[in-house]
C-alpha cells in the first residue's frame, strides 16, 4: 500500500515536499494541488470534471498548514480556508519533479519496442472468446497498447465481420473509402493495395490530419500463392536510427515532410507532418512512412536537405530490414489490428491467378480502445480489492 511518511512546506507554503514511506520524494506547488483538488466542490463525483476554472483560484494561493492523515497528504489552502485530501497513490502517480528531462525520443510508459523476434503467437486472441470474456478482451487490448499490434483467429467469414471487431472497443472511423474498404486486385485501381504488387511496410494514410490511429485488416480469401501479412515496429525504427544516426534523427524529427492523395476527381487529401513526430517534450508520438504518398518534401532548408534524404533513406533501410519484420499468413476469419500511428504493415507480392485473396480493412481510434482497456482494468482492480 502507498503510504507518505513526512510532507515539509517550502518558501512560505508555496510549494510542499513530500516523502513516501520508501522514501521517493517530490515537490509540488501550492497552485498546482488547488487545481487539482478532488473535494466535490472542486471536481464533479460523477465524472471527474472539473467545477471551476483558475481564475476561480486566488492567484496567491499558498498553504497554510499540512499533515499526514493515516498515510495520505491533507492539505488546507490560504486565502481560500480550504482543506482538502489527496491520496499518497494518486499524488505518486502525478508526480512531476524529475530532475532531469529524458532524451528525445522517449518512450510512454507501456510501450514495449520489438523486432522479428515478437512471437506472433503470444499476441494473438481467438475471436469468440474476447468477445465473451471481459479478462481476455483486457489482455488482447492490453497487446495493442504495449505492442501496437495483436491478431485475432477464429472470426465469421463473411463480409463486414470486421465491424464486429471495431466493436469489441470502439467505433469505426469513416473515410472517403467507406466504412470499410476491400483489399483485393481491380483494374485501374484507385489505389496500389487493390493491386498484387508487394507493398513495403507503410503506415496509412499520412495525408489525413489526423490521422486514423488504429486499422483493421480482415482475412475473407487468401489462397493466392504469397501476399504474406508483414509488421514493423515504426518506433524500434526510430530507436535505431537514433542510436546510428542522431542527427538524421533530428532532421527526420524537426521538419516536415508532405504527404498527399488525389485517388479520384473529388479527392484531394494532403497533410504536413514529420516523419518522426515528437511532443514538445521530446516523447516519441508517431511515425509516418509511406512512399507511395510522399509529396515532394519542401520544408527543409537548402543546407539539410541533403542530409534529410539521407536520413530517410537509412530510415528506410532499416524498416526493410528483414530482423525488423513480423510475418504471418492470415486464414480466412483472421484478422489484424495496428497502432497506425506506430506500426507499419506491409505485404508481400501475390499472383493475380490461381487463387484469390481477399480482405477487409477499416480504420478506428484509439482513445475508444484505450478508454475501453482503461474501464476493464479499473473493473478488474475493483473486483480484486
């Protein structure tokens, strides 16, 4: 159990550090806990909203006077006279005094980076099951948010079953592709996936913003000779070529490329984006790569520009790679799910002859599969205490 220990107020109760019973210490400022008060007056019991706004704060606001109370910080705030209870677990899991801040390109917490050697079984989850059991839709959805990809067997073979897939945590992202989209050969296609051609490992449509953050590949037909299902992890490729080429990481981080789709006369989709897209903090957030909607790249000076094409170029390289890749061969009733804004998927080449192959593809969002995966592990804490 969390427990604090000790709570010392510093420069006149502006700010307060406090000390866990392991000993962990962290600083927080006066204003910062007012904000974050949890009294019903503060925030809403029912949702977690907050009631107030900052300038409903004094902007003085100091503490007055605090204490441990059976291990959790209680805390009275001047001028206001008002006292509130933070509980020692929640206040260590918002700690925000580090000292010192992390490299570029850090990782959240969770996210596990991987290479060939992820064994595509361990992510994989039999269809009827999660679709019954809470606990195995939970560790499925958990794959996802570690990994940025997972596999499920054992689905219907029929049109549109990826729907139901979509629904086991969220809801289908619509586009000027459909509510879903076929993957298999046409004529005169309007885009090169509907084509047997191999396809390198891409993430989807970059030339939307945002971007669809999740994808779904459904397996209907897949008798054709290859058109094996690939996976890179696009932010293993980045951990690479930040280790190999740091300053080819910073191009690739700091300017933006172009992406853009015209597939028909009433489409026209572009965005302007870094391949390597890093929050003002330096965490990783996502990668694009996709050269068959690379536009031409303008937003780099003269003097990087040669530089920037050598580092997408290793970037490149080390996505091919084969110690890189995740292979598999979907059956009919398989299917696949990617962190669009993470992991590419790629294909090898098929023959258009002799034999079909046939998929479903759709796109979701994330934050209804996280907020999904975030109520079914607060459920199971629940029912574990």
């Amino acid at each position: 159990m969390t427990r604090l220990a000790k709570c010392d107020l510093l420069d006149e109760g502006a700010a307060a550090r406090l000390t866990w019973d392991d000993g962990r210490e962290a600083r927080f400022h006066a204003i910062w806990l007012r904000d974050n008060a949890l009294d019903p007056e503060t925030r809403s019991a029912t949702n977690g909203q907050r009631l107030i706004t900052l300038q409903d704060i004094p902007a003085d606001t100091r503490i007055s006077a605090a204490a441990i109370a059976g291990g959790d910080l209680e805390v009275a705030f001047r001028p206001e006279g008002r006292t509130v209870r933070f509980p020692a677990a929640w206040l260590r899991d918002h700690i925000y005094d580090r000292a010192n801040p992390p490299a570029a390109g850090w990782q959240a917490a969770g996210i596990e980076t991987w290479d060939a050697m992820l064994n595509a079984d361990e992510i994989t989850g039999d269809f009827a099951t999660i679709s019954q059991d809470k606990e195995a839709l939970r560790l499925w959805l958990g794959h996802v948010r570690r990994y940025g990809v997972a596999k499920l067997t054992g689905g219907p073979v029929r049109s549109g079953a990826l729907l139901d897939v979509a629904a086991l945590f969220g809801f289908v992202r619509e586009t000027n592709y459909g509510r879903w989209f076929e993957v298999r050969t046409e004529v005169n296609p309007i885009n090169l996936a509907y084509t047997g051609l191999g396809l390198q490992a891409h993430t989807d449509n970059p030339y939307r913003d945002p971007v669809p953050t999740l994808q779904i590949l459904y397996c209907l037909e897949n008798s054709a000779e290859g058109g094996e299902s690939q996976v890179v992890d696009g932010f293993r490729a980045a951990e690479r070529l930040r280790a190999k080429d740091p300053h080819g990481f910073d191009l690739l981080s700091r300017y933006c490329a172009r992406f853009d789709y015209r597939g028909s006369a009433d489409v026209h989709l572009s965005a302007r984006r870094p391949m390597i897209e890093l929050a003002p903090d330096g965490q990783m957030v996502s990668v694009r790569f996709n050269n068959r909607s690379t536009a031409p790249i303008i937003d780099v000076p003269y003097d990087d520009m040669a530089g920037y094409y050598a580092a997408y170029r290793r970037l490149g390289e080390i996505i091919d790679d084969p110690v890189m890749v995740v292979r598999f061969k979907l059956e009919p009733g398989d299917s696949f799910i990617v962190d669009n804004t993470r992991v590419l998927h790629g294909r090898t080449g098929y023959a258009a002859t002799g034999g079909s192959r046939w998929l479903q593809g759709c796109y979701a969002d994330k934050d209804g599969l996280l907020s999904t995966l975030s109520v079914l592990e607060s459920r199971r804490l629940e029912d574990a205490a």
